[in-house]
C-alpha cells in the first residue's frame, strides 16, 4: 500500500481542543494587565506550540511569567470539554484494520497530548503520541519527524501525515513524507492550505477517508 504509516495532528485534526485553550487564555492575560483575548484572536495564534503562540499576545520578557498563569490551569481544566473530531474513531479503527500504523504528532505539549488521547479513548488506535518537549523539535523541523520515523520504524516514503495547518505541510516537505493531506476543521482555510502546498484538502476526516479507500483500493487493483 502507498501508506503503511499515517501521522495525525491533534488539534484541529483529531480532536476540538480549542474551548479548553481559549478558556486558558482568558485565564491567564488579564492577570498580567492583558484583555482577554477573543475566541479567533486565539484560533489564529496556535499551531507553533503554547510559546510561539503565547508571544502573539505578551512580549517575549513576560513569556515565563505568562506560562507560568497558563500551565498550572491548563492542568486542571484541559479535560473539561475536548471533543473528538466527527470520523476520528472510524477512520482510526479502519486504518488499524487495514495494518496501517497511526500515531499522533503534533506541536501540542506531549504529555498534554497523551492525557487527552487517554480520555477521548483513542490511545488503543495510536502507537505513539509525539509532542512538544517530548524532544528538542517541533514542527515542521525535520528532525522532529525523523525522531518520529525512527521510534515508529517506518519511513517517509511510506507515510502520510493528516494535518490542518501549513505547519503540517512543511513538517511533511521536511520530512520528505509521501504526502501532506489537510482538512479544514482547524485554524486554516483551505486557500491557505492550498497555498502552503497541502497534496489534498478535505472538509473533515469522514471525506479524507472516503478518499484513502479509494486509494488503497487503487493500490490492490
């Protein structure tokens, strides 16, 4: 098959997190002197991980001073709300129906990312969970996939990475993966995906599915 491995991005692909980091936004600027911020002002800013994301709304001095806010309620609510986007658990349990190794990778704080696959019950789909601080990298640098890659004994030719975010495609492009496919139930458009270079765009995992029968019924034939 042209996929042996697929790599999924959490938030925005997989899972609707973005209650739970517009709520720990709202938490954490106004006690630093900061409004709280709107629910798009947010959904723009994230998909570089919680740093590069929190520079969008304080300056880089007061970075420390603002995760420190963040972090400890982000601990205690980050599972109040989060939702599993509609045909994640289809398209996970077929794709390990058809041998295809699925795991998560994603600039989203990786013990963060683990707690939450655990209580949406996806973890038994998933052969890994990368994250941010897992390691040195985040996306798209490529020895984040390569660390991937590595752990998950496969290879980039073979893979294919589910993603929501130009993020997503250079992470790809830089980790010479087969391909880059987008849906747009995250933070971008589909011109803005289309722009960056995305292979496919897809309103949401159920078409993406459709889609990757297709091609593995391509495959066979």
């Amino acid at each position: 098959m042209r996929f042996r491995t697929v790599l999924f991005d959490l938030d925005g692909t997989l899972v609707d997190h973005l209650r739970a980091i517009h709520r720990s936004y709202c938490h954490t600027l106004p006690q630093l002197g900061y409004p709280a911020p709107s629910f798009e002002a947010v959904r723009n800013s994230i998909g570089g991980g919680l740093e590069n994301a929190m520079l969008k709304f304080v300056p880089r001095e007061r970075l420390a001073e603002a995760l420190a806010i963040y972090r400890p309620y982000w601990d205690r609510t980050m599972l109040d709300d989060p939702e599993l986007m509609p045909g994640a658990i289809e398209l996970l349990t077929w794709l390990g129906s058809e041998g295809v190794v699925c795991a998560v990778f994603s600039n989203k704080h990786g013990p963060s990312g683990r707690r939450l696959c655990a209580h949406l019950g996806i973890t038994p789909h998933l052969a890994a969970v990368f994250g941010a601080q897992d390691t040195p990298w985040v996306k798209p640098q490529r020895e984040f996939a390569q660390h991937a890659l590595e752990r998950l004994g496969a290879t980039a030719a073979t893979t294919l990475l589910v993603g929501d975010s130009p993020f997503d495609v250079e992470a790809a492009r830089n980790g010479g993966f087969a391909a880059c496919w987008c849906v747009t139930t995250g933070t971008h458009r589909a011109e803005d995906l289309r722009e960056a270079g995305a292979n496919r765009i897809f309103s949401g995992l159920p078409a993406l599915q459709v889609e990757l029968r297709r091609d593995f019924a391509g495959e066979r034939r």
